[in-house]
C-alpha cells in the first residue's frame, strides 16, 4: 500500500506522489516532501502571484530567473518528456532547413525559438515547428479528424465568399 501524507490544507490524506518533493539549499537535510498537496500548492501560488501587491515583484522574479538559466536551459528540460535532447533538437531543425515544418517559416529575428513537437501518445518527438502550428496542433489535440474538419470549414466559407463576391478569397 502506498505511504500517505495529509495535506495542512485541505486536510485530506493523500498518496506522496500528489505532494512535492523538497530539495533542501543544503546537502546537510534529506529531501522532504512539502507539507501542501500539489493542487492546494498550484492554487496557493496562483492565489499569490496574482495579487496586486505582488505582479511586479513575480515579474520581476521571473525575469532574474529567465536571464540566470538562459532560453537554452529552459529548452533542453522540455526534452526530457520525450527521451531527447539539444543535439537532437539541432539535427531535426538543420534537417528542416532551420524552419518550421508545417508553414516553413524561418524564426524571426529576437524570437526566441521553436518548439520540438512530439506525439502525445507516444512520447516521440516528430519536428520542429513554430509557435503558432505548434499552438495549432495542440488546441486540435493532434487529432486528424478535427484537422480535416477545420479544413473542410475554411474551404466552405471561401467558397461562399467566392459565390458572393466573384472573386478568389475573403
């Protein structure tokens, strides 16, 4: 049976996989598990940040934090989800001529980067792609069929279009 731990603020006991494990500043301690489940934690620190009194200072927080780890950091942890890392990142982007696979476009200057896509269901990554067909993929939930709805949605209305106005287009 799995060991339990009550959370001190909803008060329910609940599997130490739904709590955090606390790494302490020192080496001195053993790591601890927090005393908040994780879904009282999200809403407290959510119920925090987004106080007035304290936007300007998680901002500001935010911001020291980005500059310490770097846009290159935060992008090698998102690879561990799905077994790769920067060099696989590199081949898969130089492989696409560094564009995004879907729209071809190259990333804009002062962008930050793209996102190595990867199937939901398998965990394998698949290409590199930008933020919006990245984003499009994602709100479509990698399903094929609301894909093809959308098409079929786009094609219908420039059709309409085309009857209404004589011309190609919106």
């Amino acid at each position: 049976m799995a060991e339990l731990k009550r959370c001190n603020d909803c008060g329910e006991e609940k599997p130490l996989d739904q709590f955090y494990l606390k790494t302490p500043k020192t080496y001195r301690r053993p790591p601890r598990y927090d005393g908040f489940c994780k879904s009282c934690r999200n809403d407290r620190t959510q119920e925090y940040q987004s106080r007035p009194e304290n936007v300007v200072k998680v901002a500001e927080y935010k911001q020291r934090h980005y500059h310490r780890v770097g846009k290159f950091a935060i992008r090698d942890r998102s690879y561990r989800k799905f077994n790769a890392n920067q060099a696989a990142y590199d081949l898969q982007f130089h492989s696409q001529h560094e564009r995004c696979a879907i729209c071809l476009r190259a990333v804009a200057e002062g962008e930050d980067r793209f996102a190595f896509d990867h199937d939901h269901a398998s965990g394998l990554a698949r290409g590199v792609l930008c933020p919006s067909c990245n984003g499009a993929l994602g709100s479509l939930r990698d399903r094929r069929d609301l894909l093809l709805a959308a098409i079929r949605y786009l094609e219908y209305w420039e059709r309409q279009h085309t009857l209404v106005s004589g011309t190609n287009g919106i």
